[in-house]
C-alpha cells in the first residue's frame, strides 16, 4: 500500500453478493453478541470490508469520468449504480441491528452520539420500493453528465469543451467575450430539449421518492440525503433573505465599480468575468508549473500540509489537466483502503486553477486529516455543509502566497477571487432556490421552470444583463449548473460554508496560529459531530442568526471596497 499509485491500482469489479452475505453474517454477530467486545469486534470488521467495496466503487467512478468515453467504465459504472441500491436493505439490517444492541450505550459512549444519528437517517430516508427509481434517477444524471463532458463547441477556430470556451469569457476583446458567452448558450439551447425532458423525469422521479417515504415531495429527503439533523427549511431561508438584504447591495456596488473600470455603460453578463480593463491575473506558468508551486506552498503552510502535498503526488492522486471526453467538472472523492484523498478537475489557465489547487485540495485535505484522526470510515466524511467550509477557508489561507501562482499580477488574483467570492452568493441561493421552487411545483412546464429562474435573476442578481432575446435572456442560465441535476439541494452549502471562510479570513487576519489551530481541528473530526456542533467545536459562527452574514462578510467587505481596483 506504500507504494500504490492510482493509474497502476487493480480493479476488480466488487463482489456485491458477497459483501450483503457478509452484512448479513455482521448482523447475526451482533445480535448474537455477548459483550460488547463482540458487537464492536463485528462492527470494526464490516467496517474493513465496507472500505474495500468503497473503494472498487471509487476506482469504476474516477475513471469514468477521467474518459466518459471509455466503454469498459462506462459499463462497470452503471452496474455500480444499479446494484448498490439493491445492497441498501442488507446495510439498513447491520444498522438496525446496532441501534438495537444492548450495547448500544457502549457504542455511543466510544463513537460518539452521530454515530447513530447517521443511521437513523440512511434508515428514514430509504424504502425498498425506490430502489428502481434509484436506478432510473442514476442513469438520467450520467445521460447528462455525458452530453456535458462530450460538449464540442466551435470557436476562435478550435474545437472546444466547456471548460476550453469558459477561459474566452475573460478575453481583453469585448467582442470576443461577446461570441464566446453565445456560443457556450448556444450549446444549452441546442440541448434544451433532451436536458428539459431529464430535469423533468428527475423532479418526477425524486418527488415519487418522496412520497414513497411519506413526504409530500423530495425536499425533506434531499436534506436528509445532505445529512442536515440540525437545521431545516425554514433556517436556510432565513439566511437566503439575510443574502438579499445585505449581500445583493453590495454586489451591486462592486459590479457598478467593476463596469466603470472597464469604461462600458451597458454592463452585461459577458463582461462580468472580465475584472481589469488591462487584462485578469493569469497563472505565471503551465500547469506543471502550477502543481510545482502548489507542492511548494503547502509545505511552508504547515508539517501536515506539506507531508499530505507529498502524498497526493507520489501516490498520482490528482488529474487536473483538461482533456477530449473527461467530465465537465471537479470533485475530491476518497479510496477509504488507503487512507488516500483524490482529486479531479481540468485546468483552464485562468484563476480558477489556483482555486482548484486550494478549494479541491482543501476538501482532500480535510480528507487526509479525518482518515488519519477518525476510528471510523462513517467518521471520514463530513456533512456536505461543512465540507465546503474546508476548500473555501484554504482558498483564503492561501492568499499570502498567491505571488508565487500569478507573480506581479497576484493583488489582481486576491481582488477577484475575494470580488467572486462574495458575489457568487447570491447566485448560489438562487440555485437553491431554484430547486425548492422545482420540487414543490412539480406541475410547473419547463418553460415555466425556466422563467423562474428568470425572476430569481432578477431578485438576486439585478445587475445581470444578457444579450436581448439570447437563450440565457430567456432563463436558460440554469442548465448549465450541474448540481442542480446531479446533487439535489447541496448547492446552498457553498453560501453557508462562504461565511464560514469569510469567519476564517478574519481570524487569521487577527491571529493566524489560532485561526490555524481551530482550521485543523475542523479538519480532523471528520463527520463525528452535526453541522452545529462542527461550528461550535470549531470556533465559526452558527451562519442562521440574525446579522450573520452582516458580520461574517465584514473584513471582505472592507478590503474590497478599500482597494485601490475600486478608486
């Protein structure tokens, strides 16, 4: 295991009537069980084999998105997808079978009490009878996440994907900005048809899952599936008012800042990813050059930082280049066996791929800690809204050393990535939005979806201005989010976990040592605690209290409106 490297791993399809033989062996242990010792004997070893199977599944699901293209994965993946729902019932029987154990307190008092939190909601939030449309709902997100990663689209005399048109949306000629956002909508309207039939059947889909479950519609299964046991609805619009009321205004002002800039009077969308009239910060090398800066920064950031950069290179634990068929996304995922984090994305040379180099990286570094601090592979991962609280705060951690990424041009890279930070927010409560107003008006045509994300442009995002009679001018900006078809109401976590950053940046500007300490400590319990206990364990504020967005988005505020980029 010492000396394992991805690309050269072993796959073996995994043994999926096995594996529910031996849940089902656990289960009987467990009842069975005469002492404690014996219950935790049986729990610990199902947990050895559960990380085997994870990471088999890992393997099919990384290289099928490293190359959607590739029949063998393709294959191995959706035999995945079909089967593992059928295990479910075998794993509910495990966790059923602890929860009913006379040791149950024993458990509690060595895990921790999430420890049956967790079980409680795969046991709520499951019934045999949505096994099929958990498979059906499997096979309409690799459908769309296939016509996204094999996306050709024409421009500037090359073939290009999503990512290769996104990087002409900062181009020093307007015009060209201008042809590069058309033809990226262009692509979506082409699609239109076949991505409203697939978001159609997934609300479809989802919402009879819910019923199934005894909801009205998927929304309390959604947030059940992103592990929230401490919040609900009614909080997280709490805090989408706090975002309108505080963070639209201000985002106003910088776009109106930004627009002056440039000196263009009729600010449009194409212009917003064009911060400098004399051109963005852009990495100072290729993409080697990139992972070798990344290597060396987070060896001066601290001894774990540097000893896990080490791992993930020898290990090729991370695929960062863009390349014909790979998937249209990024992502850090774990292979449990080895203790080890992985890390997919495809570079663009733009600033977004420092972000990767520390938003992604911070997610696997999170990772590493929690694998190598946590008793339990249920214990490695967190909930997903404090997760993103791990990638963003390193994307702020790593602002003192962005001279080495963007040389002379770096004040440039922290004004825009600080500017994008705080003026994604609104768009990312839109999406959640969005996807409530989906789920619970499922009689809704897709046209009439699509003008509603029109009106929560025009709530969140009044400085939005397309080309008149664009696909984008007509609502069609949505299709092109991916979580919205793939992750079910998890794309509220990146404005809540914002603030949460934003708490961090403060703090380490006050003291970087504690900032430092409480970071790691955030790092390392892994998903031991609720997303409430997290915060308070880690020293961040609970971000649904009144004023907290006020409060949290401060220094930022200030330094951005400080900046010389504002005069």
């Amino acid at each position: 295991m010492e000396d394992f490297k991805f690309s050269t791993l072993e796959y073996t399809r995994p043994d999926c009537e096995g594996f529910a033989a031996f849940a089902a062996e656990t289960k009987e242990r467990i009842e069975k069980a005469g002492s404690y010792a014996q219950a935790r004997e049986a729990m610990l070893a199902y947990d050895e084999r559960g990380k085997d199977f994870s990471t088999a599944c890992t393997i099919v699901h990384v290289r099928h998105t490293l190359d959607t293209t590739d029949a063998f994965y393709e294959k191995e993946n959706e035999y995945i997808e079909n089967t593992y729902p059928t295990l479910m019932p075998s794993f509910l029987a495990v966790d059923e079978a602890l929860m009913n154990s006379p040791f149950r307190a024993d458990f509690e008092k060595e895990y921790g009490k999430q420890f049956f939190v967790r079980m409680d909601l795969s046991k709520k939030k499951f019934c045999e009878a949505n096994i099929p449309l958990m498979q059906r709902e499997a096979k309409l997100c690799n459908e769309y996440q296939k016509i996204m990663a094999t996306a050709k689209i024409p421009f500037d005399g090359k073939e290009l994907n999503l990512y290769g048109v996104q990087k002409y949306f900062e181009h020093e000629d307007r015009e060209v900005r201008k042809g590069a956002v058309r033809a990226y909508s262009e692509f979506y309207h082409k699609n239109e048809p076949r991505l409203e039939e697939i978001w159609d059947e997934l609300i479809r889909i989802r919402n009879e899952m819910g019923r199934n479950l005894g909801y009205e519609n998927y929304i309390p299964v959604a947030y059940m599936e992103q592990g929230r046991t401490d919040y609900g609805q009614k909080e997280v619009e709490s805090f989408r008012e706090q975002v309108h009321t505080v963070l639209v205004p201000l985002c106003q002002k910088l776009y109106e800042a930004q627009a002056k800039r440039l000196g263009v009077k009729d600010f449009a969308f194409y212009d917003e990813k064009r911060v400098f009239p004399d051109g963005n910060a852009v990495p100072a090398g290729d993409d080697d050059f990139m992972v070798s800066e990344a290597a060396k920064m987070y060896h001066e950031m601290s001894p774990e930082t540097g000893e896990f950069i080490d791992f993930m290179i020898r290990h090729e634990l991370m695929d960062l280049k863009n390349k014909p068929g790979k998937a249209s996304t990024g992502y850090m995922t774990d292979l449990p066996s080895y203790k080890a984090p992985y890390v997919f994305s495809c570079f663009n040379q733009t600033i977004f791929d420092m972000q990767v180099l520390t938003h992604e990286l911070g997610h696997a570094f999170a990772g590493y800690m929690a694998m190598r601090s946590q008793p339990i592979s249920d214990y490695y991962s967190e909930s997903t809204d404090i997760a993103e609280i791990h990638s963003m705060s390193m994307e702020q951690f790593a602002y003192p050393y962005a001279e080495r990424f963007f040389g002379d041009q770096a004040d440039k890279f922290r004004f825009a990535h600080l500017q994008e930070a705080l003026t994604f927010v609104p768009f990312g409560v839109a999406v959640d939005e969005f996807q409530h107003i989906c789920y619970a008006n499922p009689g809704l045509t897709p046209k009439e979806r699509t003008l509603e994300w029109k009106k929560l442009e025009e709530k969140y995002m009044p400085w939005r201005a397309y080309e008149p009679d664009d696909f984008f001018d007509r609502g069609g900006y949505w299709y092109h989010k991916l979580h919205i078809y793939l992750y079910p109401m998890y794309y509220i976590n990146y404005t809540l976990t914002t603030m949460g950053a934003m708490e961090f940046k403060k703090k380490e500007r006050e003291d970087h040592d504690s900032a430092w300490a409480d970071y790691l400590n955030l790092c390392k319990c892994g998903g031991s605690m609720s997303y409430l206990e997290t915060l308070r364990y880690a020293n961040i504020s609970d971000p649904f209290e009144p004023g907290s967005v006020e409060r949290a988005v401060g220094v930022a505020r200030d330094e951005l409106m400080g900046s010389p980029f504002m005069a």
